[in-house]
C-alpha cells in the first residue's frame, strides 16, 4: 500500500512500478490509500501491519478511527519474513498472517 504517489507525480509512479515489476509481472495488490497510514499511524516505511480482522476507515482527511488488534513490523525485510515472523508469533494478526504465508508460498 502507498500512502500516495512520489513527488505528487502519476508519471514517477509508473516508472518506479515499470523497475520493480520483471518480465511482465503484475503488480495487482498494490494501492494508493493515505487513510490507512493515518489509521494505523505509520511514520517509516516499509512497515507492515498484519490486522485481526476488517475494519471500517475514516473518510475525512484529519479523522482517524478504532483500528483492530494487529501486528506490526517496520523494516527493511521481505513480505516473506514479515508474515513467518507475525505467523510464527502469539500475536493478534498470526492466524491471517498464516493464511497469507500459505499463499505465497503456493504461488511460487
């Protein structure tokens, strides 16, 4: 998830996706929504917020809401490790994190 584009520019953003993708990968579960760094209050990126449950944002641009029970990990680490490290924890968000993990792994 971004928090909104580079410099304010679509055009950065693109080039910067063009680079990170390889051989015609698409990048479908990237989005653009400042909502949820506001929500969960992220100051550094990359951070990664695994949530117990869904939830209901804010929509106003100053408001911010009840956010569940969730794991977070701020880093420079690889979606992988982020979801063994919250699968492997007694955290609130290790039951999805598991389920995601699984998922990976199985795309592979």
């Amino acid at each position: 998830m971004l928090r909104g584009f580079p410099g304010g520019s679509a055009k950065q953003l693109t080039k910067m996706l063009t680079a990170m993708a390889s051989d015609g990968e698409q990048l479908s579960a990237l989005g653009i929504d400042p909502r949820l760094f506001r929500a969960f209050d992220i100051k550094a990126a990359p951070s990664f917020v695994m949530a117990s449950s869904d939830f209901t944002l804010c929509d106003g641009f100053n408001c911010t809401g009840a956010v569940p029970p969730h794991d977070r990990m701020t880093g420079n680490v690889s979606v992988e490790y982020a979801l063994e490290t919250f699968a492997g924890g007694a955290g609130p968000g290790s039951r999805l994190a598991a389920l995601h993990l699984a998922r990976l792994k199985k795309e592979r």
